[in-house]
C-alpha cells in the first residue's frame, strides 16, 4: 500500500523559524545570520560592527559555537548583551536554539541582533533560524573558488563580506574572478571587501547594516498603524 | 555533514505515518531530494539501517527522486538546469534568474504493508 506523506525534512525546524521570525518582526529587531567557515573573521566582524554602530543601534549578539565560550567572553568585553549557545557537537545553529537563546534576550531593548552561526560553510545555510538577513564572509586566504565548492551558503545570502582583504597580493585570490561569479550565483547579492585587521571598508558595510536595521523598524512601526 | 540528524529526521516522519497507517513492515520510502541541498544520499542509507534497527521500518528500501536546479530567467521566462550555479540564462543572456527547484528534500511517499 502507497501512502502519500509530502514532509519536508527540515519542517520541523522551519516552523519553528516562522515563529522567531514573528518574534522578531514583532519587536522590531532585525536578526542576521552571519555564516562563514571557521578563522574567516565571525567574531572579528562582529565586534568592529559593534564599535562602528554604538550609539546608533541597540545591538545584542547570540554566539553558536560547538564547545566554549570565547567568543562571548570578546564579545561581552563590548558591554551588549551576548547570550552563549553551545551545540555540543553539532555543526550548525538551528531555530530550537535560537528560540531558546531568545529567553535570555530582552527583544524589547533591541534593534539588531547578530547571530554568529558555527563555523561552518555547509550545514548552517541548510537550517533557517527565523533571521531576517542572512550574511556570509569568505576570508580572502580561504580562496576565490570557494563559491562554486559551496555553493548554497552563496546562493542564500543577502550580503558577502569579504574580509582581509590586507592579504590580497600575498597568494592568487582573485577579487574580480570572486565576484563575478557570486554575482552569477546570486545577482542580487551585496559585497563588500573589507580588512577588520586594518579598518578598511568597514564603514561601508557598518552603514550599509544600520540603513537594513531602520528599514526594518519602519516597516514594523508602518505596520503597526 | 549532519546526514545522521536528517536520517533520524527522515525516520522520524516514516514511523509516524507508518503507524498512523497501521503499517506492519515499511517496504520502501521515496524521497525527494533536490541537487541545492548538498545532502549526500549514500550517506542518508548508511545512517539509515542504523537508525531504524528494531523498528517497522527496519530494512526498507530507500529511493531518491533528485531534483535537478532549475531557474526561470526573469527577463525571456526561460526554465533552464543550472551548471556550475551560473544563473546566466542561455537564452537571453540576462543574470537574473530565480531558482525555482532544487531545494526540496522532503519524504514524498511510503510503501507499507
């Protein structure tokens, strides 16, 4: 006997992502997914995204990681709250975690959150979190190839960050090669080059973020009346 | 990479309906499973035997329906399977394609008995 059953595998967890993103939306927090493979420059972003925003967005920060608690250490060094996931061994971030994470966040006092995903540039790109953004980097030693050998996260992401871009001459990463083909990939995807070791076009990225954060909270107040 | 937790997702969705059905033994399990994903399928029948030992679904048949990547181009509404993820329709020219398949992963149907 034929049953017909028409189940998403990940159902399960994108229902659960419907609702953080309803929790989201309904506080007005836009939450960004930031994926990238591990040493690519997650924390690093993260906290000269929050040196670059202070006094302009309230941000939190939820750190995934597999085991510790470095980078929420760094990241608490920046006085915003920071709540530390631990997935004991899984390789990505899901949306029960980011429900749970969420009791320890005041969504309330808050504009933006960053999610730092696990790094990872496979699995996390798989697992909807309820995020509103989903933003990748690609470390410039990683190499230009890496979109056609990953090809999803690329696919998915709203914004590349290309970052050290200070070590672009020291091997054969090729920026051009790079963008043309994400950009055939996902035309509609934003890029921004930028070195967190140096500063440079950080800016840019932390203005092109704090713009897609007021978009986001004047959709929630127009849609509110 | 984390075949094991959707092989266990999968079976998770197989004795459900299986028992909903009052099936006695699962014969086989059709799944559909598109080229995005980057599940790798002879992983998932590993993982399978292992997690469904002692269960209905013990020793059945796992059949993978792949979904190729599809685009639509935008511009002309040409459908074309996407090579090498270059979203470049090859009819017009024009990179603005949505993808319209290639995602899905989802266990269509069951055989029981």
């Amino acid at each position: 006997m034929d049953i017909e059953v028409l189940e998403g595998v990940f159902d399960a967890n994108e229902k659960i992502a419907r609702e953080n993103e309803e929790l989201f939306r309904s506080r007005g927090v836009l939450a960004v997914n930031l994926m990238a493979s591990p040493g690519a420059g997650k924390t690093s972003l993260v906290i000269r995204t929050l040196e670059l925003l202070r006094g302009k967005l309230r941000i939190g920060v939820i750190e995934g990681d597999i085991a510790s608690s470095v980078d929420a250490e760094k990241v608490k060094s920046q006085g915003v709250p920071v709540v530390q996931i631990n997935t004991g061994g899984v390789c990505h971030l899901d949306a029960a975690m980011i429900r749970q994470a969420l009791d320890h966040l005041d969504l309330a006092a808050l504009d933006l959150v960053i999610i730092e995903n696990v790094g990872n540039l496979v699995c996390p790109a798989e697992f909807k979190l309820g995020e509103g953004l989903r933003a990748m980097i690609l470390s410039v030693p990683e190499g230009h190839d890496k979109p056609l050998k990953y090809p999803l996260m690329f696919s998915d992401s709203q914004v590349l960050v290309v970052n050290k871009t200070d070590l672009l001459g020291m091997g054969d990463f090729d920026m051009d090669e790079l963008r043309s083909t994400v950009l055939r990939m996902n035309p509609r995807v934003a890029i921004f080059e930028v070195s967190c070791r140096t500063g440079e076009g950080l800016q840019d990225w932390a203005d092109w973020l704090e713009e897609r954060a007021r978009e986001n909270l004047k959709g929630v107040d127009e849609g509110s009346t | 990479m984390h075949e094991l937790g959707v092989t266990e997702s999968i079976a998770g969705i197989v004795l459900r309906h299986a028992r909903m059905n009052g099936a006695k033994r699962v014969l086989k399990v059709n799944i559909k499973l598109g080229e995005l994903t980057g599940i790798v399928d002879h992983y998932v029948a590993f993982y399978w035997d292992m997690v469904t030992k002692d269960t209905v679904a013990e020793g059945a048949e796992l059949n993978f329906i792949k979904v190729p990547t599809m685009a639509r181009c935008a511009r002309c509404e040409e459908d074309f399977h996407i090579q090498e993820y270059d979203l470049t329709c090859p009819r017009c020219g024009e990179i603005a394609s949505d993808i319209v398949s290639g995602r899905e992963f989802l266990v269509e149907s069951i055989e029981i008995e």
